[in-house]
C-alpha cells in the first residue's frame, strides 16, 4: 500500500488516507452468493441467442 501512496504523492502532492476498510465474511458471503446468480442468469439469457445460430446454420 506504501507504494501506491508513494505514486500518487509523486504525481500529485500530499496524499492523506481517509479511512482502511475490510470486507467482513458476512459482506463476503454476500458479495459471492450475488455474483454466481449474476452468473447464472447470464448464462441462462445466453441459452436461446445460442440455440438460434444452430438452428440458422442448418
């Protein structure tokens, strides 16, 4: 993390860290189980865009 802070002192002066913050495993959780339904329901409005170029090719 220092030599980020490093960088942009670098590039634009005086840098203050506001705040440190951490994901708890409960935030954690949540973010998992939210991405794989995001997943999943992008995989399901695939199905039917792929299934049509196969009937278009025949």
């Amino acid at each position: 993390m220092a030599r980020i802070e490093t960088a942009i002192e670098a590039k634009a002066g005086e840098v203050t860290k506001q705040r440190d913050e951490l994901i708890g495993p409960s935030l954690g959780e949540e973010l998992r189980r939210d991405a794989l339904i995001a997943l999943g329901v992008a995989l399901v409005a695939q199905l039917p865009t792929r299934s049509c170029r196969r009937c278009r090719a025949r």
